[in-house]
C-alpha cells in the first residue's frame, strides 16, 4: 500500500486531459474541504470532510475541490 497527502487544486473536470487509471485499487478519504470524485462508469459521487470511498483504480478517475479553497485528501494506493 502506498499512502500519500495530496492537495487537490482542480476545481473543474475540464482542467484534466482525460482520465486517469491505472492498475490497482484505491482509498480516499477527504481531510480538509469538499471534493467530488468522478469515475468513468458511475455518477459523480460528492465528499467532505471525513467522508471516504474504496474504488477500482482500473476505472478511470478525477477528483476536484469544490471548496472555496483547495481541498487536502489522503489517497492509499495498492501496489501490485
């Protein structure tokens, strides 16, 4: 497993130049501010503060703040 802080600056889905994926799974979970995270097969799914979600990082995937200012999660990667 590979944890890491990161600070999510984007605020619009059209900021990204497509999806990301790649092979293994993930944990979020929201430590500062709101986020909403899109997955490529489901509806867009909205965070705060606290809130977490497991995923299929195969899927591909955005996050982006929809706080007032950037919004900080904690992300866990599986490493296969």
């Amino acid at each position: 497993m590979l944890p890491y802080r990161t600070t999510v600056r984007a605020c619009a889905i059209e900021e990204f130049d497509g999806w990301v994926c790649h092979d293994s799974e993930e944990f979020l979970y929201v430590l500062t501010g709101k986020v909403r995270l899109y997955g490529e097969f489901y509806a867009p799914l909205e965070l705060q503060r606290g809130d977490s979600c497991y995923y299929d990082a195969s899927m591909g995937h955005n996050v982006i703040s929809q706080s007032q200012e950037d919004a900080t999660i904690l992300w866990v990667t599986s490493l296969k």
